[in-house]
C-alpha cells in the first residue's frame, strides 16, 4: 500500500525542515508527498524546493490565488496517486512509527475505512508540553456520534478509494474540514484507534488555532456537524428538535450537550464493550 503525505501550506516554510526530517524518519518507506502551497507571502516556496531538491517522492504545487483550507486539503487528495492518505501540517512533524502503524491496521483489516492516533502538543521548538488524553476508541456505526467531544484527531489514516466515494471535503470550510472529513468516513465505514503518540502539533504564533481564526473555528465545526446531521436525516436529537437551517452555532452544540454528561459517557463505555467483544 502506498501512503500519500499531504502538506497544505501557507507562510510555514520557516519550520518545513522538521516536517520533512520526520517524513524521512518514517519505517514505511512506501510514501509519497504532495505538498500545495496556497499562495504564501512569504518565502515559503523558495524554502520548501530547497529542502526537498529533486527527491521525486515529494511533489509541491502552487495555488494561483489564496483559496483556504477546505479547497487546498481536497485538492491534496484529488492530486495524491496513494492508497492510503493522511495530512501532516508543514510546522508539525510525525514519529517515525505513524505510517507503519495506520497501514497495518488497513491491510489487515477491511472495514477499516480511517484509523488516528493521539497527538502531542508541543512549544515552538517541538519539546512537548501535554498529550491529548482526550483520544481514545470511538463507537462505530452510531448516527449520533459527532466527534464531541473531540476525540478522534490526528494523526489520521484514511483509505482514498471509500473517500472518492463520498461527497467528499466541504471546499467552503475554512476550518473544521478535518472534521468534516472524519464525519463523512465515520458514516461508510469502521474507525480504529492506535493507542500511541504519532503526531507532534507545534503551537505557535500564527498558527491557524493561535490566531483571530481560533474565533471562527467554532462556527465552522458547528457548520460540518450540522451538514453531517443532514445528511444522516436527523430530525432530532436526544429529543430537541433540530433546525432546519443553519444559523447560530449555540443552537448546534446545546443540541449535542447531553454527550458530555455520565450517563451518556456510561453508554458509551458499555457499547466499547460490546463493539470489541464481536471485532
């Protein structure tokens, strides 16, 4: 199986060395990296064609204006020629064990559509300053699972044949495609866990969480879980009504409160118990 990299870049070229060691780092050496700069104003492409020479594992393209997230990400797939595909952002690296783990998982097995990790936030010299707990197996094939609270992150694995079969990324989000992305496989296949950090995510200024934009992310996560609630045909949940249209991203999430509760993290553990007795 061939694992395709995809590195959506902007302005980030300064930190791309590490990014590009980890890839080298990786066991699985079956990979191949597709990179998309989306039109920096910085040196960032002159930086990134200087790392990578003419190692033609790694491919960089160029976006003709500022498109955003949402286009740049589904562009990276549409573009990537691997089996398997999984993003890294280009100030952020991977342990050398993330592709091995994730590929043999979806060798071995078949209803496995998307397997994540846990990752590791870090300072802006990559020394690690706390691991999201928060990861952990998720129930599979539950219309109400919305990924709230956050617990499948990255680093993610997916099979690229099952996404073309979806409706694929919203290219209008400008945050939250990921969780687009993990909505749209959750609701066509299985989803695995791998209880190991892989993914180490550098905070900080200018980092898409660290600026103004750390406002819109809710909206946007707000606006997925709300297309994800349609297209499931959920008329309502935990019995409120849901709205017809989207307005306010208040209303989506007291939709989904109850899931933060005990008894419905009970629940869950109970049907974690039952999905890993008939795995």
């Amino acid at each position: 199986m061939k694992f395709s990299i995809l590195i959506a870049n902007y302005n980030n070229g300064k930190f791309f060395k590490d990014c590009y060691d980890s890839i080298l780092a990786q066991e699985y050496k079956n990979w191949e990296t597709i990179i998309i700069d989306d039109r920096s104003t910085d040196n960032s492409v002159e930086v990134i064609k200087g790392i990578i020479g003419n190692d033609e594992r790694f491919k960089l393209y160029e976006n003709d204006a500022n498109y955003g997230v949402g286009v740049t990400k589904s562009d990276l797939i549409e573009r990537s020629t691997g089996d398997i595909c999984g993003y890294l952002d280009p100030d952020d690296i991977i342990k050398p064990k993330a592709l091995k783990s994730a590929v043999e998982i979806l060798e071995k097995k078949k209803d496995v559509v998307l397997t994540y990790s846990r990752l590791a936030k870090c300072d802006e010299h990559l020394n690690i300053l706390t691991e999201f707990k928060s990861a952990m197996q998720v129930p599979n094939g539950q219309k109400y699972f919305f990924n709230f609270p956050i617990q499948i992150a990255p680093f993610v694995s997916f099979r690229k044949d099952v996404y073309m079969k979806t409706s694929r990324i919203n290219r209008e989000l400008k945050i939250a495609e990921d969780q687009d992305l993990y909505y749209k496989m959750y609701e066509v296949g299985k989803v695995e866990f791998i209880n190991q950090t892989d993914y180490l995510y550098r905070a900080h200024t200018g980092g898409i969480s660290q600026n103004d934009n750390k406002q819109k992310s809710y909206a946007y996560y707000a606006q997925a879980i709300w297309e994800a609630i349609q297209r499931r045909n959920l008329k309502e949940i935990n019995g409120k009504a849901v709205p017809k249209d989207y307005k306010d991203p208040q209303e989506i999430f007291d939709l989904l409160e109850y899931q933060n509760k005990i008894p419905f993290r009970i629940k869950k553990q109970i049907k974690l118990r039952i999905q890993k007795i008939f795995r």
